[in-house]
C-alpha cells in the first residue's frame, strides 16, 4: 500500500493567488523527488460544525479559506526519504516562513498508511 500526508491549513482569500503558484512550485518540487501524487484543494463547502470542522480545525477567519492538501507516496519510507530531500533543497532552506501566503501555526498535518485503496 503507499503512504499519504494530509495537510489542512488557512489561507487568505487576497492570497489564493499567491498561495496557488506556491503550491505549484512545491508540487513540482516533491514529485522531482519522488511523490506519486500532490493535491491541493480549497473549501467550498466546508460549514463550522457544532463540535468540529475543518474551519473550526484552523480557527478560520472571514478572510480566510481552508486549503486541504494531500501527499501521496509508494511507502512511509519513501516518504520519509522524500521529505528529507524536499527539506535539504535550496528553494526549502532559502524560504522564509514569514514569507509564505498562509499562517503555518495554525496549520495541521500528520501521515497516513491507507486501509483500503481503489484505483
């Protein structure tokens, strides 16, 4: 079975734009490293819940989106070797966190090994 990071983060809406061509830039870079797949895609029907949702997950505010993200990988350990490579590459090391078009803090990730998988 592969491997999958999910990411849910916050987005200003007057900075989709930005955060789009951000988000190409890093695709591009974790499938020159081996990711089999990277999807980025913004809410449009993502209400507040009465105990959870994804905008209460990031404290959405009203001039923000969520952005739910995933990662998809052949293995946790080529995951683990891509993500390590992704991080030593220069475009990672040379960017600023403050420079980027979303607010990292109140982003959250984690890995997943999949149960069931249909092509």
């Amino acid at each position: 079975m592969s491997y999958v990071d999910g990411f849910v983060v916050p987005v200003p809406k007057q900075k989709l734009d930005d955060y789009r061509e951000w988000s190409k830039k890093s695709g591009e870079l974790w499938k020159s490293k081996g990711a089999l797949e990277y999807v980025e895609c913004v809410g449009d029907d993502v209400q507040p819940g009465k105990v959870t949702s994804f905008p209460q997950s990031v404290k959405l505010q009203d001039d923000e989106v969520v952005v739910f993200s995933w990662i998809v990988y052949k293995s946790k350990e080529d995951r683990d070797r891509i993500n390590k490579a992704v991080m030593d590459d220069p475009m990672m090391k040379n960017t600023d966190p403050k420079s980027w078009p979303f607010d990292g803090k109140r982003m959250f990730m984690g890995g997943f090994q999949p149960i069931v998988e249909i092509h």
